[in-house]
C-alpha cells in the first residue's frame, strides 16, 4: 500500500485505534509507521500533554500506552491494534492476533548471574529475582529445577550482590547493565522483539482495512 493510497483511504467505520508504546520502542515504532503509511506516531504526540492524536486523512488514531499495558488495552478492546514486546506477551498470555513480527525492540530475557559465584549445592534450590515471574518459572520447570521465585519491579541486577538471590531473570539489550553490576549472562531465557497485535473482534470489524495496515507494516519490516 503506497503513501498516497493510505493518505486517500476513507476511513469508514471510524478510526482504527493504535496503541503505541511509550519509552524506547516509540521511536522505532514511529519510523515503520512513517516509512509505510506516512504518518508518525511520535510526532503526533509530542509537544502535547494528550494521550491520544488523530490523523484522520490515515483513518488512525494513535494512543500512548504505558509498554506493558499495551496488551491489555488491545485484548480488551480500548485500542484496535498495539505495538507490544514479545517478553509482555508471553509472560502473561493473551487472547490476541500476532500477524507481524516487527524486527523492532530487539533484546533478550536472560538468566543472569554473579560473575564469579560458586555452583550451588546439588539439591539446593536457585533463589531467582525477576519481574518475569511466570517467564522464569516456566524456564526452570522445564529443566527441572525448584527455583525459589523472588517478584521484584526494579533494581533487579543488584538483587544478587545484596544476598537477596542467587540468580537473575532480565532484560538486556546491550549486557552493560549487567556487567556493571558484577553479572555475567548464564543462558537465554527468550529472544524478543515487538509483535504487531490486533483485538480478534475489530480484525472481524475491520478486516480490510486491518489486513491493508498489516501488509503496509509488514513490506516495510522485511525490507
């Protein structure tokens, strides 16, 4: 779908709306969506204290989301579409459409530990600090190990120098964060990138004009 197809669709039934993530895949987001239809969300947005902003000449209205409340915000129908990490949606599993793989946002969900930390006793079960709870449960159920789950929400690298866990599951990108904290990467948990994710009742509603932005996203993230 070229630039000015997408600028001369009429948007019959309304806007479709896109909840877009706030934070580093904003950015990212915004170039696909230029370079496929022509509009940035990022610019839309910035310079208003508004959460929302319209481009009716694409039919879209783009929403600024918190990163892991986009899923839910799609799921129960507040937006159409969303732009979300794969490591939110397979944490917490959603009814959802995952048409596209992106290529945006790339990292990974890792099991991070102390440098130069000894093995634990056999039989002796890991403590594990994470926000990925049910991520690094699954994972160490798989290789049979009771690990003791340990929820946090921040600061999780410094968990294991404080004596509060012998191992981490995170995000990184680069590992800087990581190795700053005296932490070195054990294995790979998930690789991730952001998934294009569509509410299953407006792709029923909406099924033209939803496969259109689809195919419009998807030309531009394979090139």
């Amino acid at each position: 779908m070229s630039r000015a197809a997408a600028a001369k669709a009429a948007p019959e039934g309304g806007l479709i709306s896109v909840a877009i993530p706030k934070g580093r895949l904003l950015g990212e987001a915004s170039l696909l969506f230029e370079r496929a239809l022509g509009v940035s969300p990022k610019r839309l947005l910035e310079n208003t204290r508004k959460l929302a902003a319209d481009s009716p000449e694409h039919g879209l209205r783009f929403i600024s989301i918190r990163a892991a409340d986009v899923a839910s915000y799609v799921e129960h129908g507040a937006a159409d579409v969303g732009v979300a990490g794969l490591d939110v949606l397979r944490e917490e599993p959603r009814d959802l459409y995952e048409p596209l793989d992106l290529g945006i946002g790339r990292c990974q969900v890792i099991v991070g530990r102390p440098r130069n930390a000894r093995p634990l006793p056999r039989g002796v079960a890991p403590r594990v600090a994470t926000k990925y709870v049910n991520l690094a449960a699954r994972h160490f159920a798989r290789k049979g190990i009771p690990a003791e789950i340990i929820p946090l929400h921040g600061s999780i690298e410094v968990a294991p120098s404080l004596g509060l866990a012998d191992l981490i599951v995170d995000i990184t990108e680069t590992g800087e964060t990581l190795r700053a904290n005296g932490l070195v990467v054990e294995e790979t948990v998930l690789e991730v990138s952001a998934r294009l994710i569509v509410n299953r009742v407006a792709l029923k509603l909406h099924a033209e004009r939803l496969r259109r932005l689809v195919e419009a996203l998807r030309s531009v993230a394979e090139a």
